[in-house]
C-alpha cells in the first residue's frame, strides 16, 4: 500500500502543481524553465508517480473490503466508460465540437473513469487509487473554469476521430486489454 500511496503522491502533487501553477510569463514555470526541459521534469515525475501506483496497486492486492459494490456497479461502469474513452480522446485529437462543449474532456474522462470505478469495486487499494483520482478531477475542473481556451473552428474530423476511436478501444478494453493489462476481465460470465 505504500508504494500505491507515494505513487499518488507524487503524481497528484505533479497535476497539482500544474493546475494551479501560474501563467504569467515572468513567473510561469514552463516558460522560465523553458517548454522542453518543463515537460522533461513534469513527465518524468509524473511516469514514475504512474508507475508506482500501478506497481502499489499490484502489490495490495488481496485487499481489505470497505464496502460491498451495488450489484449493478458493473454494468454502469461499463456504461460510463464509452463516453469516458470517447472524452479522453477528444481531448487529444483534433478539435471538435466535444472537445469545444466540454472545455475539459480529459478532466471529464477521469472523473467518469474514476467514478464507475468506484461503483464497482469496493476494496481498499482501489478506493484509494480511484478516490484519488476522482478528487483530482473534481478540484482540477473548478480549478481549470476560468483558464482561456484555445477560440478555434470546431473541425468534425474531430469528432468523428474521437468517437471511432474511442469507441474502437473501448471495445478492446471491454473484450481484451482490460483482462491482459489489468488481470481482471470486464465480461464475466453469469453477470
């Protein structure tokens, strides 16, 4: 638990800081560090941050139950996971009329990632890695409501990429990736 526990340390403290980090240039980190060396330092706390949950996350596993999920968390799980995937990859590709109504997709992303996830299950290393993320996604969307946005032509390539690709990996987490990557198959027979 505590390598899952310092892992969210660091990496929250990383998407922290960059929330609430200033913008103006004479006391902005990205641009008195400059945009390469910035991005370095963010991305490499934030891997290993990842990396050490992922690894925690593992390494907890038989673990305590805090509660018992509603027998139906799986299935609005598996619901809310089609616009979650849709959302993360608005917020990537090419801008789009998802990615222009939604202002924060990946914020969004997370939050309906974290939320099911906690629907379904209820054990300890979960509740914290899930938990964790759901508060940063809550605190980051009221953090990030009045930042500027980009002002540019909603393109529909945009979303069209979005939902065909996000649905497109949402169908191979649902049948493959989730069982291969995590350990846990989505589709369990009998539910």
């Amino acid at each position: 638990m505590y390598f899952l526990i310092f892992g969210c340390v660091i990496f929250f403290a990383v998407h922290f800081y960059s929330a609430f980090r200033s913008r103006q240039p004479a006391t902005d980190a990205r641009v008195r560090l400059g945009y390469v060396r910035f991005m370095m330092l963010y991305g490499g706390l934030s891997a290993l941050g990842f990396v050490l949950m992922i690894w925690g996350y593992g390494l907890a596993r038989p673990s305590p139950l805090l509660y018992q999920p509603p027998a139906w968390g799986r299935h609005v799980t598996m619901a809310l996971m089609l616009p979650a995937m849709i959302l993360l990859f608005a917020a990537y590709g090419p801008r789009g009329r998802i990615k222009q109504m939604t202002k924060h997709p990946m914020v969004l992303a997370v939050l309906l990632w974290s939320l099911g996830h906690l629907l379904a299950n209820g054990e300890l290393n979960s509740v914290v890695l899930f938990g964790s993320f759901l508060v940063y996604g809550i605190i980051d969307w009221f953090a990030s409501i009045g930042r500027p946005q980009p002002v540019q032509k909603p393109n529909t390539f945009g979303d069209l990429y979005a939902v065909l690709v996000g649905g497109a990996v949402y169908y191979l987490f649902v049948k493959y990736l989730h069982a291969m990557i995590i350990g846990v198959p989505v589709l369990v027979s009998g539910s």
